[in-house]
C-alpha cells in the first residue's frame, strides 16, 4: 500500500509541467469551472478514472421541447402512488441519481416507489421565450398526467428540489388536482432571507431586463459567476482538498462525479428567469401569495397535501431561512419539517444521506401512499 501511495505521489509530482501547464491555459481561458483542465491530472495522479453518473435503469415515456419525462420503473413495486421530481432549471437533474449506492432515485426504487423525473434539457431558442404559466401550465401538468397515467394511479407525490420546488410549489397551488403529498427540499419561500443573493439580486445592483434582453436565454457561465462570487476560495481549495485525499480512490470518485455535475450547468429560460427574480427575489411576492401566473394568483394556501419541508442546517445556496416558513404558508392539515446536517446538495449526494437522509424521507412518503395493491 505505501508503495502504491509513494508510486501515485511521485507521479503527481513529476506531472507539476502538466499541471502548470493546465493553470495556466485555464487562466488564459478564464472558465468558471476548472474541471476539464484538471480532470485528466487529477485522473492520472488517482488511477481513477471520471466516474459514470445517472446509472439507474430509465425510459423515456413523454418529450416537449428539450423537456423530457423520465421513469424509472421499481423491480419489486410496492406502492400504488408515484413520485414525481422536479429539480431546478440551473443544474441538471442527475444529482438526484448521483453515482450507485449514492442516488436517491436508486434508493427510492428499490424501497418499492414507481419514480420519475423531470429532465428540462438545455434551453435554447425555443425556450428563451417560456413563461411560468408555459412551464407550469404545460410542461409541469404534461409531465403530473403522464406519471399518473403510466403508473395506474390517480394521486401522486410531488417532489421539488430547490429552485424546482418553488415551480412545483407555485403548480400545485394553481393545480392541486391528483397531488396526494408533497415533498419540498432545500426549496426557497421567503426570499428575503437568501442572504448575499438576495442582495446581489436587488434592482439597485442587478438589472435583470437588460440581461435577459441580451442574452434571451441566460448563459449558465452568468449564473454560475454569481455562485463563485458568494464563495471564491472554496473553488480553489476544494482541488487542494483531492489532492491531499489522492490515495482515497472513493473520495476521488465523489469529487470527479460531483465537479463534472457542477460543471454540466445549462443556460435558464430567459423568462423564466426574469420574472424569477423580479417577483421572487426583488419583491418577495412569492411567501406573500401575492405572485401571479397566467393571471392568476399563486396562494400557497390552495396546497391540501400532506407536506414534508427538508431543510440541510448547513445550505449556503436556499438557506434555512428561506425554507423555514412554509408549513405556515400552505393549507396542509398535515405538515411536517426535518433538518439534516449537511449542505444544499449533500441532501442528494452525500456519504451520510443514504444512511442518515433518505430512510427517514423515504418512511414519510410510504407512509402517506397508497399500496399497490389497494
């Protein structure tokens, strides 16, 4: 094993050219994300190669636009209702199916859940003129009835993800029909509580129509500046990080999965995004039921299913805060909200939530579902 470790060191050192080499074109380059410049030295150092991601058995059972319905079937189903994933248009949606043995996908299909997702793909022109009402009206309510039409079941779970949790919240306002539980997670309410984000976001720093009016839709290298910005020495150090951990082939792996993840961002519908930040983040309209949609008002109180708010103590991107209101603001008689000691995505990603996250969410959503066989 030393010389193994030794061999593995020495290799890293010998390729400081290589690496030097790799800043440096990344410097001339200026990319947001570093990881094709250092993916392949990290590689060569470790031994380990990028790892695959969203692994799970699929299909695709609906498509609009660059918007995909993907299900991925249980082996052994055990409950009548689906659930139903809507994840935020910033990122992609395989960090919900991450590597195997850390993807929540996995481990909901094999509890017995039927579960899908939806994919919303990479904008491009056709979607730079996508409004809420057009995403919520059609997109979200294609993807709720064919879930329930390919699962045989009549209600389902919804289950958002941050930024994707305010659409779904906002749809099952608007359409509250066949929505037997709804699962919120790292999803932002109150608007006023995002801390440096919110700041940033506010008209007298960001002018968000000339953006939009640019661009049509926003690059992801936009988006992901202002992540950078919040947090510049965590980009840098979290490769010092791998480096010292170069002989764990398991931490190795998380880091390449993850960083190709992050560096996998895609441009955000053009309107989407403006009357995003507009009504949420300059007004706070949202928590305040006081946001419209295709005419009409998004009342949170609508929202009849039972709900489950997951909030991680530690999320730096929709902080605790921004979460914390919503059992308040719905009409739920039945409302519950768990906290877990991680970060934003270590909700999805991280060694502890197959062990220490998902049972317990995984317990609540069964729960509150219909067996199949009833």
């Amino acid at each position: 094993m030393a010389s193994n470790t030794f061999q593995r060191f020495r290799s890293f050192v010998s390729g400081q050219a290589e690496l030097s080499r790799a800043l440096s074109q990344a410097l001339q380059d200026r990319p947001l994300n570093p990881y094709p410049y250092l993916r392949p030295i990290i590689e060569r150092a470790s031994g380990v190669r990028e790892p695959p991601v969203s692994t799970t058995p699929h299909s695709v059972v609906f498509t609009r636009g660059s918007m995909r319905l993907l299900r991925y079937a249980s082996p052994h189903r055990k409950w009548r209702t689906p659930i139903l994933f809507a994840y935020s248009l910033i990122n992609r949606w395989y960090i919900l199916d991450f590597l195997p043995g850390r993807s929540l996908i996995e481990y909901l299909t094999r509890e017995g859940f039927d579960v899908y997702a939806i994919d919303w793909g990479i904008a491009g022109p056709d979607e730079q003129h996508l409004t809420w009402s057009d995403v919520l009206a059609d997109l979200v309510r294609q993807a709720v009835r064919w879930t329930l039409r390919v699962s045989g079941s009549d209600e389902l779970t919804l289950y958002g993800y941050c930024m994707g949790g305010t659409l779904a919240l906002a749809y099952a306002s608007l359409y509250p029909e066949g929505i037997r539980n709804f699962v919120a997670q790292a999803t932002p309410v109150d608007f006023s509580k995002g801390g440096i984000y919110s700041l940033w976001t506010q008209p007298a720093h960001f002018d968000v129509d000339s953006l939009v009016d640019a661009y049509g839709n926003v690059p992801s290298r936009v988006l992901e500046s202002g992540f950078l910005a919040a947090a510049p020495v965590q980009r840098v150090t979290r490769w010092l990080d791998v480096c010292r951990h170069i002989d764990e082939p398991e931490y190795v792996t998380t880091f390449l999965a993850m960083e190709r993840w992050g560096a996998d961002a895609v441009p955000f519908p053009g309107e989407v995004y403006r009357q995003y930040i507009k009504d949420c983040y300059q007004q706070n309209l949202f928590c305040q039921g006081r946001m419209e949609v295709g005419g009409e008002r998004v009342d949170l109180k609508r929202i009849r299913a039972s709900l489950l708010n997951i909030i991680a103590e530690h999320d730096t991107i929709a902080f605790p805060p921004m979460s914390e209101p919503l059992p308040g603001l719905v009409g739920s008689p039945d409302t519950q909200t768990m906290r877990f000691p991680v970060g934003h995505i270590g909700l999805s990603a991280s060694s502890k939530s197959p062990t220490k996250v998902w049972p317990v969410v995984a317990e609540w959503i069964a729960s509150r579902s219909r067996p199949l066989e009833s």
